[in-house]
C-alpha cells in the first residue's frame, strides 16, 4: 500500500527534553523522506530531509535517521524549547507506474512545556 | 516571506456557489501541486502538474477542476461542493515534479462549504 504510519499522534515534553517521532513506510523503492514543521494557523515549512543513500543527518538541534531494511525514519529534537511546538509530518516518496509522489503521514503535534 | 502566494486566505461558500482559489509562486519551479488538509487526517493530495501538465489526479471528484496556464501560476475550480469539502487547501511548488524534491508550500486557503 501507500501508507506513512506516524507515531505518536501527540508528545508533549519538558523544556530541554528531547523528542523523537517515528514513521514507517511499506515501499521499498522509496528514496526521499522529507520532515515538515507546521505552526499553528500556518504552512508546514520544511525542516530536514534524507535521502535514502544515507542513514543519519543533522542540523543543529534537529536530526533524522534512516533504516531502509526495516523502512522505518525518525525525527529527533533535542534541547526543545517552547517554539518547537507544532505538528510534525514526515512524509515518503512513493513510486507509481508514472512517477513518485510524496505520501504524508497524519502528524504528530508536539507540546513543550516550560 | 513565501514564495508561493494563495488567495483568498478564507472563503466561505453556499453549495450551489462558483468560486476559484489561486496559487503563484515565485521560485521558478517546475512542478505545483493542490493539497487537501483536514484535521487529524494525513495531508491528501488532489493534483499535481509537472510543466503544465497533469500528472496526477487522485480520484478527486469532479466538483474539484484544476487549472494551470503557465509553470506559475495554478487555480483550482469549485462548485456544487458539499459540508464535507471544508478543509485547509493547500498549494505547493517543487523544483521539480515526481516527489523527491522538497515542496514548499503556500498559507492555503480556509474553505467552509455551508
């Protein structure tokens, strides 16, 4: 099938804590696995990505891995603050006969507490 | 500021209204694509044009047209809509189509169908 699987729906955590949101795709030709951030009453903007010829990457505080045997990825804040509060969503390149398409999980909205 | 611009930010429409939303974007892409979000459901996608031609269309009912006369600029057509339809309906552009570049999306607009 097409399904992202996206856990947990919701994580809320102490200031400073970290966090860590995993997915999980069934297509084992997906290549590209792209994180999005959306704030409340805006666009999700896109934080991080990787692709499927590495297994780690990061920035700042911010990073993803990759397991392709297992076809799972997570996102992993660390230090959070307050402003990373927001709905996250990790998506998967799906290939179709003609072409890949990008499919989203449901998000996981996240809550740092102060 | 975003590169990809929506209008109107919020519509409200009867069911047996015509109306139209608007997507430019600014960046250049080759690729812009229509997003459906409503709450607590993974971000669905509607359409997608890669150079001015359709490449996807997700079973979308025919209520729904898309429209894009040039790589910048895309609307999508509305009329005879139901409750169910009111959502977040987001735009999005990629460098390039086939879902393994990253989107970037624009404020969306907020429809409520009465």
């Amino acid at each position: 099938g097409e399904n992202v699987e996206q856990h947990p729906s919701t994580l809320s955590v102490q200031e400073g804590d970290s966090a860590v949101i995993k997915c999980t795709y069934s297509d084992s030709a997906s290549n590209y696995f792209p994180w999005y951030k959306q704030e409340l009453g805006k666009r999700p903007q896109l934080i991080i990505d990787i692709r499927s010829n590495v297994g780690e990457k990061k920035d700042q505080r911010i990073a993803v891995t990759l397991n392709k045997t297992a076809k799972h990825f997570s996102l992993h804040i660390t230090e959070t603050q307050p402003e990373d509060s927001a709905v996250y969503f990790c998506a998967a390149s799906i290939s179709q006969e003609y072409g890949n398409k990008l499919v989203f999980g449901a998000g996981t909205i996240l809550r740092v507490k102060s | 500021e975003t590169g990809v611009t929506q209008t109107p930010r919020h519509l409200v429409m009867g069911m047996t209204n015509k109306k139209s939303l608007k997507c430019e974007q600014h960046l250049g892409h080759n690729a812009m694509y229509w997003y459906k979000q409503s709450a607590k459901k993974p971000l669905e996608l509607m359409f997608v044009y890669n150079f001015k031609e359709q490449t996807e269309n997700n079973s979308v009912p025919s209520r729904f047209s898309p429209e894009c006369p040039n790589s910048s600029h895309l609307f999508l057509h509305l009329h005879t809509l139901q409750p169910e339809d009111s959502a977040l309906y987001l735009c999005a552009s990629s460098s390039q189509g086939g879902g393994n570049s990253p989107l970037h999306f624009g404020n969306g607009t907020r429809l409520t169908v009465t």
